[in-house]
C-alpha cells in the first residue's frame, strides 16, 4: 500500500521532536510532504531550527520545513520555556542545522499542497498551537475537500488543563485557531492529555530507548531525561507524558488506542476558562459529534512501537 502523504505542524519541543523521529522512521508508512512550524513551546525562530535539527539527526535532510505563524490569530503568545528549557529541546546539543528552512510560508505550503492534491488524500498533523491550521483555513476554505483527516494533539477533559486549570496549553496558546479547526468539518482524531498521560516516560523506557544505540536514539533519550523534570514534579508520576507521538504512533497502529465519536467545543470568550476543551464523552447533548476523542492506549504496546521504529535509524 503506498504511504500515507502527511504534514506534520509543530513546535519543537522535545515531544515534538519525538513525534518527529517515529514519522522520519517510517517512510514506507508516512509520506511526510513537508513539516510546518508554528510559536508554541517556544518563539517560531527556535522551533524552525528544532525541527531542522531533528531532520538532520534522523539524516532526513531532504524533507521541506517551513516557519509559519509567529503569534496566535487574536491573542497574545505564551511559550513554556519552564518545561522545554530555553531552547525548546534541551536534553541535545544544540547545532547550526544543514536542512534548510524553506522561503514559502508555512501556511502558503499547506494551502498550495492542498490545493494540488487529490480529494481526501491528506492527513494533518497538528502537535502544536493550531495557528498555521486555521489560517490556512481561513485563506482558503478549499483545501478542506483535500484533506482526509486531522489527528491533533490538544485539549483535555478529566485530565484537567495543565497550562490552566481548565485548558491544556496547544488550544490555550489559540483558543480561536482551535475553534476553527476542531469545527472545519473534515474527520479529526484527538489525543488530548486523558489519553497522553497514560504513556509516560518513565526511567525504565528511557534506558530502553537510549540502549538502542543510535543518534537517533540517544537524542530522544537525552530530551526526555530532561523533558520529564517538570511533569514529575508536577503530578508526582515517574516521567513525562509523549503527548505528540501518540498522534504518529496512532497512524501506525490505531488498535493500541481506544476513541469515541462525541462533541468538543472550545471555550473562546471566558477569561476564567479560555481554551477550555468541553467534551461531550457521555453524548448529554445533542451537539453534533465532530471529533473522535481518543480514551485509553496501550501504553506498553506505545513504547514497544517507539522502540521498533527508533531502533531502525541504526541500520
Ligand atoms: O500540552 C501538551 C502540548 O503542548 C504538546 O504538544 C507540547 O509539545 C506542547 O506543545
Ligand atoms: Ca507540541
């Protein structure tokens, strides 16, 4: 079967960079046309240079990454340097990367490879701040009949927020791109953090991944050596949630998750709850059903798909 043609929009981030690496591993899976960045983590010149850095260590030099919208549509930027540490990835040796970062926009990129594409053909994939996603929308509605899903990290519903107590910080940082998004009407496949906080990465996993012994490898075990720091503190659990690729690892392999089609709705005038994620999980009203909000994973079965495909980029 030929691989599936995928953008993946992000910000770098070490997750991101994870998510990055399993869709870099599997090009006989994943035809990743290009990779979109977005402010999020961190500003927009740090998460452009991230991704670059993570092509260049997967040796995937080759793949098209563009910078795409520095702020959110209306309101102001938040970052989360107390997580990802100033550089967004820290845990790596930060380096001047060789793949280039492309002229176009990022949001020209989306909507150009859309428009050229055939209907229904390609998947999205949003793991940051959905500002590139909407404004692309918003520029031209069109490319929505090119699109065949979108599987997004974002949101929260028993989980609470983690930048708020009710928002997670991806629909936080752009509440109304969020909205816009999650109400285009093509099929969208959410990883909020109820079913991101079941893969965590705890010491165990983290030597496994970094016993493979490849750069590859060793990168993803140094960020998330770093990365868990905040979580662990946080909410007392050994390690940090793999929030962005459980967007890949679901395009892998969909059985190790569990979704039901329910509404969400984004909270866009409360201050209080702004980027509040309301899912309708139980069907109490009669919204219509536009997302499938994913519940349960199995969490060994995540890391031993993680490991699979890491240990590839040392062959
Ligand atoms: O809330 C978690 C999300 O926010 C992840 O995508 C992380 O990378 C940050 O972007
Ligand atoms: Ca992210």
């Amino acid at each position: 079967m030929a691989p599936r043609p995928i953008i993946i929009d992000c910000d770098p981030g070490q997750d991101d960079a994870v998510a990055l690496f399993l869709a870099m591993s599997s090009p006989d899976e994943l035809d990743i046309l290009g990779i979109t960045t977005v402010a999020g983590n961190v500003p927009l010149a740090l998460t452009q240079r991230n991704a670059r850095m993570m092509c260049d260590i997967a040796g995937r030099t080759a793949i098209p990454v563009f910078a795409g919208c520095e702020r959110p549509i209306v309101r102001e930027a938040i970052t989360a340097e107390y997580i990802h540490g100033n550089t967004g990835i820290d845990g790596v040796d930060v380096f001047e990367p060789e793949t280039p970062l492309q002229e176009k926009h990022a949001v020209e990129f989306i909507v150009e490879t859309l428009l050229t594409a055939d209907e229904h053909s390609v998947t999205l994939v949003p793991t940051g701040p959905l500002s590139n996603i909407a404004t692309a929308i918003e520029k031209e509605p069109a490319i929505l009949q090119h699109v065949r899903e979108i599987v997004v990290m974002g949101g929260a519903m028993r989980e609470g927020g983690n930048r708020s107590p009710s928002a997670e910080f991806n629909v936080l940082a752009d509440p109304q791109a969020a909205d816009i998004v999650f109400s285009c009407g093509r099929p969208i496949t959410v990883m909020g953090l109820d079913v991101t906080h079941q893969v965590l990465s705890t010491r165990e996993r983290v030597a496994r991944i970094r016993a493979l012994g490849n750069a590859v490898a060793e990168a993803t075990a140094g960020m998330l050596s770093f990365f868990h720091r905040y979580d662990t503190g946080k909410y007392g659990s050994e390690g940090a949630p793999l929030h962005d690729p459980c967007t890949i690892a679901w395009l892998l392999d969909p059985g190790l998750f569990q979704t039901r089609a329910c509404n969400l709705s984004v909270e866009t005038e409360s201050e209080l709850t702004m980027g509040h994620t309301a899912v309708d999980f139980w069907h109490v009203t009669d919204r219509p059903r536009n997302v499938h909000w994913t519940y349960a994973v199995d969490a060994n079965g995540f890391y031993e798909l993680l490991n699979d495909r890491l240990a590839r980029f040392g062959r």
